[in-house]
C-alpha cells in the first residue's frame, strides 16, 4: 500500500521521535536487537525464499545464500559496535602544567538521525529493506525508514515484518524502523527532502542516485547520499598474461559476464587490450562462449526493458561492431548475453561506450598500442573495480598504467574478477564518482557504518556523565587511541 504526503510526515515525525530514544540505548541494547534482527531473518521459513524466487527470477541456491550473507551482515556489524569500531575512540588527557594549559578532549561517534534507504533490486535481500544500508544505520545508533523496491514487494514486507517483530522484542520505540511503498517519484523524494532525515543510503542507477544527490544538495541543510550508481568495471588484459592463456581468460571472463543474468554491480562490462594475434583468439573464444551461452530471465520486466534498450543504444554508436549474441531464443523478459568490439580511438571520442549496460552485455576496446591503452584508461569515468588480468611482468612494465587505474577504482583485483564483493572490515564498495557518490565510503564491511555517524567530542566533562565508550576506566574493554597510542586500558 502506497503512503502519502501527509503519511510521509507522520512517519519522519515518528522517526525523530524514535531516535531520541534509541540514541541514549547503551551499546550492550544497541548490539542486542541487530543480533535479534539477525535471529529473526534467520528463523523465516521457506516462504522467504519461495518469494523472492518468484518475484525476482533469481535461483533457490543464489537466494539461500543471500539468505546467509543477509545474517552474516547484521551479526558482523553487531560485532563491530561491540568491538568500538565503528566509534573510531580518542582521548587525548588533560595536562595543567601546559601553557595554555591543555584541556581534557575525548571523541566519540554517533548517530547521524533519522536515515532513509532505497531498496535495491538486485539483491532482494541484502542490498533492499534488511539490507547492508539499513543494518549499518542501525548499528550507528540511527532511526531507519526504508522505501521498499517496488519489484519485490512481497519478499520486502517478509523481511521488514522481520525487524518490526525485532524492535517489539528488544522493546524499542514505533518509529525506530519504518517501511514504506510509495508510487510516484515525488512521494519518494520526499523522503529526501524532509528536514527531519540526516542521510539517504541508495543502490541502483546512476540517473536514481543523482536525482537524490540533486533533492538532498537543495535542501536548506544539506545532508549526505550515499549512493551506489553501477560502474562498468574494467578489465585489463597485459600482453604477457594474453600470450599465456588468452582462451581461457575468456572463457573465465564469460563466466563472470553470465552469472546472475550480468545483474551485479560489479559485473565487468568493459574489456580494454592492445590489439594483437592473441586479443583476436580471446575475441574469438569469448564469442563462442557467447554464442553458447542460455540466455536467463532477469529481475524483473523493467530492467529486462532497459536492457535492451541500453544495448542497443551502445552498440547502434559510431565504432561499434557486435561479435556474438547467445544463439538460443531469448524469451521475453530474459537476457541475452551481448560482446561486441570497438577501437580505442572511438573510444576516446566517444563517452556513451562507457555507459553501463546492466546485464549480460561486454565491450572490447581494441588499443593500438600501449600509449593508447593508457589514454583510454585516463578517459575512464569512476569506477567501483577494474581488473588486472596480467603477470607481475606486466604489471612491473605498466607502472603507470597501474597507478591510472589505480585512480579511477575503489577495488582493483589482480587475475580474479569482480564479481563477488566480501563482506569484511577491508572490504570497499565505493569508487569515485560516478560510481559512487563519496569515493570515501563502502556500503559493504563494517566499516559502512561510518556512513551513518558524526563525530562528538567532550571537553572536560566528569566521568560519570560521559558515554560509556569514553568513561576513563573503559568498562567495555574495547579499543580506544589515548594519548596517541592504541590500547584497552583504563587511562591513567
């Protein structure tokens, strides 16, 4: 059921209300109800998974181990609160003897306010409503409002009733979770735009994602979106590491390309490499593969739309030539997988052949040479990942190609490929714009949690009014740089 303007208020308001309560939690109740979230999402039945399948197309294995990852997201960063993490300590003491004398400073982080966040529709579990966005806004201490995606609906009330059913146990206010449909983009934007919401947390389009930037940007206090837009992912394949294997690169290429219907965020879009007798029999395998390959249904009728139309948007340009489209009837609805070619020097001139295709769909650029391939790499836009696929020959020849690509990533993977983003602390999901809208921050590992907080710092203040996690005897035993130095001691 759709909420309307006058619902919307009634919510934020509720929120507001909310995070007056839950931002005096202690710790110890902040941690207890994320391990209660994780309890109840763990204890949903096959209901759950028989939803989304039909919802989403996505297979029962891929689902069942979203499921888990779901899980593991709200107890590992449930982890990390308890750790101090995410509170990122320091206590520098007070020393009269100083001239000035120097006060007593100690800092903590807390939570922002009120956040919203956008489901995606890729990952109907842990991308949408119980999602890394809305674990890590609670693990700072933050009130969450979640506008469900409208291709899941039924698998995103199954976990959003989930939670509620959480926060009722853990005895927190109505308001500390909300979840929300709503029909128009204006109901959605206002979401955004309320003065009550201090951080909208999005994963999808670049075209969503900026229209958000643009409504939180007007807003007269400003607040922060972070969000995830989609990349095309780069792949890099050096001469030596093509000499050595070019077929089966491609074939393990392919393999990344076709998994999940291309439907990553991370999916490798782009294939850039010197033109040479090798790149045409990596061209040349990975078109049979192509040719080979059973196109899939995707997430959902809309995106299937975009698909098509995207691709052929790319490949009608100036340049482009298409190698192999998969030879099996598509369905409507499905993905057919897509390779085509460029040069580089249409590349250069042409910003649309780095426009993502979400989906099953590559690109080749074919450089004359060495000096061309870095040209293409420094036109680049931002980028989530790229991909070496290069011998430690190549990679100590192209120095500077490597601190290029370096520039443009938020992770850059040597002979591996992108697809498959690990959920831990040294994890980063983020890239420079436009990838991401703050190349600072991830949206996956605990450490997107700092996302959702700002830091507070209390001079001279007694110990006993102090926030537990800066109290001089450190009753938490957690981590806490005082004087410059790490440690879990009490300060001295």
């Amino acid at each position: 059921m759709s909420v309307s303007k006058e619902g919307i208020e009634g919510i934020v308001q509720q929120a507001q209300q909310a995070f007056t309560v839950i931002s005096k939690l202690s710790l110890a109740q902040r941690i207890a109800f994320m391990r209660t979230v994780a309890d109840e999402i763990e204890a949903l039945g096959p209901e759950l998974i028989t939803t989304a399948q039909r919802e989403s197309h996505l297979p029962e294995g891929r689902l069942v181990g979203e499921k888990g990852r779901t899980i593991f997201q709200w107890r590992s960063y449930a982890d990390a609160v308890e750790r101090g993490d995410s509170l990122d300590i320091s206590i520098d003491t007070a020393n009269a003897e100083r001239t000035p004398p120097k006060p007593d400073i100690r800092k903590t982080n807390v939570g922002l306010g009120p956040v919203t966040v956008f489901g995606a529709s890729n990952f109907p579990f842990a991308f949408s409503t119980a999602g890394g966005d809305t674990a890590g806004a609670f693990a700072a201490g933050c009130s969450v409002i979640v506008k469900a995606h409208p291709g899941h609906p039924e698998t995103s009330q199954i976990m959003a009733d989930a939670i509620l059913r959480a926060v009722e146990k853990s005895g927190l206010p109505q308001g500390t979770f909300s979840h929300v449909f709503c029909e128009t983009n204006e109901e959605a934007q206002l979401l955004v735009s309320h003065p009550l919401i201090k951080a909208v947390g999005f994963t999808g389009s670049y075209r969503g994602g900026k229209a958000l930037m643009d409504v939180a940007a007007a807003r007269p206090e400003p607040i922060p979106v972070y969000a995830e837009m989609g990349s095309v992912n780069p792949v890099f394949i050096l001469p030596e590491k093509l000499k050595a294997s070019a077929s089966e690169l491609a074939k393990q290429y392919v393999g990344s390309l076709t998994l999940g219907v291309g439907q990553f965020c991370t999916n490798p879009g782009l294939a850039i490499g010197v033109q040479s007798p090798e790149l045409d029999e990596f061209i040349e395998t990975f078109s049979a593969e192509i040719k080979n390959a059973v196109p899939a249904p995707m997430l959902h009728a809309g995106i299937a739309k975009a698909y098509i139309s995207n691709k052929e948007k790319l490949t009608s340009q100036t340049g482009v030539q298409v190698e192999a489209i998969a030879e099996a009837e598509a369905a409507e609805g499905f993905g057919a997988p897509v390779v085509a070619t460029a040069l580089g020097v249409d590349f250069l001139v042409n910003d649309a052949l780095q426009e993502e295709v979400f989906g099953p769909f590559a690109l080749i650029i074919k450089c004359k040479d060495e000096a061309e391939m870095l040209a293409v790499t420094e036109k680049l836009h931002g980028q989530l990942t790229a991909t070496l696929l290069a011998t430690t020959g190549d990679v100590a020849a192209n120095a500077e190609l490597v601190a290029t690509i370096q520039s443009k990533c938020g992770r850059i993977i040597f002979n591996n490929f992108p697809t498959g983003v690990e959920v831990c602390k040294a994890m980063h999901h983020g890239g420079p714009f436009p990838s991401s809208s703050n190349a600072q921050f991830t949206s996956v590992g605990s450490d997107s949690i700092k996302r959702f907080v700002r830091p507070l710092s209390f001079q001279n203040w007694p110990d006993e009014f102090l926030p537990e996690e800066l109290k001089t005897s450190n009753p938490l035993g957690i981590w806490r740089t005082v004087n410059n130095e790490l440690t879990k001691a009490a300060v001295s």
